[in-house]
C-alpha cells in the first residue's frame, strides 16, 4: 500500500483538464476546520476522570489501557498529534513525563488549558512537525499516536521519525480507524453534495477505495451569485457513481471558479496497519482489532444488572480484561486498529 499510486480517477482526470489544481496539506486541512473535526470536540477522557457508569467512557478507557500497555514502566512518552490532549493528559495523570507534540497553535492553546484543568505537571507541550521531530535520536522510552496515521501525508516518513526517536528496545502503539469497516461492504465509495459556509459554496466530492490513494476529497469552489450553483443538490453528502457525477460537475462547471482543492490520505486496513513500521525495521509488530461496539454493550450489561467497577483501579482492571478478550477472540473486527511494535536493541 505504501509503495506506488493508483491511475488517476476519471473525477480528478476532469479536474485537472477544466480546472487549476491546488493541492491541500491534510493536516493543514484538518486544523482549518474542514477535514474530521472529532479532536475539536469536549473529550470526557481529557476534560475529567471517566466513569464506568457511563457507557461512552469504555471505549476511551480500554484504548488508554492498550497505549499504557507500550508506554508501561516508561519514564519518557512521546504523544503525536496529541490535538486537545488525547491521549497525553490522561497518560500523564500515570506516568512521570509525557511529551504532547502538535503542529497546531490551535491544539497547543488547548493542550495547555487541559494541562492546567487537569494538573498534569509532568506534561510538556511542543509544537512541531511528526514527520521532523525536533528530538535528538534515542529520547524516548515509548511513542504513542491516536488517529494520526491516516491524516498525514507521508506515513512512512513519520514512522522512520519514530523509529529515530525512539530509545533501543523503546516502544510504540498507533491508533487508526479500520478503513474495512468505515467502507462497510463497499470497496469504492464516491459521494458529493453541494455545501455552504457562510457565504462561501462549494460542491464537494468525496471518494474512497480499497485501492491507493484510499481516500480522496475534491472541492470545487463555486460562485453563489450564478444561476447554475442554485440548482437543487443533496445535502448532506449522497452516494452515487463516477458516470453521474460527471454529469453534475458539468452542469455546475459554468459556476465553478476555476479551482479545485484535492485532499487525499493513506487508509489501513488490518492487514496494512503495521506496514509503515515494518518498513523502516521496527520489530514485535502485532495488529489487534479493537471493537467500540462491543465496549458499549459490556458496559450497558454492567450499567443493567449493577455489576459496575467500583474504583478507578477496578475500573481499569475490567477495561483491560476487555481488550484481552477483544484479542483473543477470533475474527474481532472494529472502528480502531491498534499497532504495537519495538525499536530492535541491536
């Protein structure tokens, strides 16, 4: 998956003929507002202790036990991507150092009102590049990383920095959505719709397949004042084919200001998951499929019959017997893949 791209889509070949390029940074994308807003939104694991009557708070719960399980015993945690601080406040209510890295002013204001909030003396905020970590080699016993992979660029590139970073026999977990289960029983997706945005309006198009570049989002500009651009579309985002989809960008082309925005990131799947780190020589590389669903139904068990953890501690014992059971069981699939491997002493 990491080497070599797919032969351009008939969407972006008519792009490209009709209309300028400008190719979007994705991280940059997703600061602006544009791109998944979830690391934007009030996190119960960040803002306050979770709580296991409360169904939701199972799934944050047993993905902190998966990250503790590498960053255990370390002294010195790297947290990428960290946003408004997940997962670095809640690691570093447990262990003695963590490092918060973003390359947002945005989260790094954010990180430090969650640091205050919380009283996580042991957290550092640091603004910068994952893919040029402003670390000298070795610094870290652990690295973590929650939904980064599949919003960078250049997924290797970040792997190989963290393969630098990282201490001899350090570790690393990354989190990444299973692009199998987003795409549900499809393996090519498109979908567009005609947004607007203040006064800006804009027929987005999003496609995604199992096939590099996995996923692909084009917006094309439009002039709100032209006839063509009031024409009746679906909103929010509907389902459709390449064919169709010509046919609208045609009907809308007369109102396109003559530029097109295309945003594309790398997916994984359960058996690409681990890939980018065996690719620059990381070792132990294990995959584990982690199930959200089967999280909320365990805990809306427990809520039932009363059988709820009645410590912190307990709670964290019952969250991390889940995820033994979600990976020994067989043919677990769910919304979260978990990426564990080591940095080789040798």
């Amino acid at each position: 998956m990491m080497a070599g791209t797919a032969a351009m889509n008939p969407i972006e070949a008519w792009a490209r003929r009709f209309l300028t390029v400008r190719e979007v940074d994705s991280v940059a994308r997703t600061y602006r507002g544009e791109g998944p807003p979830s690391w934007r939104c009030p996190w119960p694991e960040v803002e306050g202790e979770l709580s296991p009557a409360r169904p939701g708070d199972w799934w944050p719960m047993v993905r902190l036990v998966d990250l503790l399980e590498a960053a255990g015993g370390a002294r010195l945690v790297l947290d990428l991507g960290s946003g408004p601080g997940w997962p670095a406040v809640p690691l570093a209510r447990k262990l003695p150092e963590v490092v918060a890295l973003d390359a947002s002013e945005l989260a790094a204001s954010l990180l430090e009102a969650a640091r205050a909030h919380a009283h996580a003396s042991g957290l550092r905020i640091v603004r910068g590049d994952a893919s040029r970590l402003p670390f000298p080699d070795g610094t870290f016993d652990a690295v973590v990383m929650v939904d980064l992979l599949d919003v960078v660029p250049d997924p290797l590139a970040v792997a190989r920095e963290v393969r630098r970073v990282l201490r001899p026999g350090g570790r690393v977990c990354s989190h990444v959505q299973d692009f199998r289960y987003v795409l549900g029983g499809h393996a090519d997706l498109w979908q567009w719709g005609v947004v607007q945005a203040g006064e800006s309006l804009a027929c987005e198009v999003h496609h995604a397949s199992l096939n590099a570049p996995h996923t692909l989002d084009l917006r094309f500009p439009l002039d709100a004042r032209h006839p063509r651009s009031r024409a009746p579309a679906p909103l929010p985002m509907a389902d459709t084919d390449p064919d169709t989809l010509l046919a609208h960008l045609e009907r809308l082309r007369p109102a396109m200001l003559g530029v097109v925005e295309v945003y594309r990131t790398t997916e994984f799947v359960l058996e690409t998951a681990a890939q980018p780190f065996a690719e620059v020589g990381l070792a132990d590389l294990r995959v584990r499929s982690l199930d959200d669903e089967a999280c909320g139904k365990h805990a809306r068990d427990l809520v039932r019959t009363g059988a709820l953890p009645d410590t912190p501690a307990a709670f964290e014992a019952a969250a991390r017997g889940l995820l033994e059971a979600m990976s020994s069981a067989e043919g677990t699939r769910g919304s979260c893949l978990s990426v564990h491997g080591t940095r080789p002493r040798a």
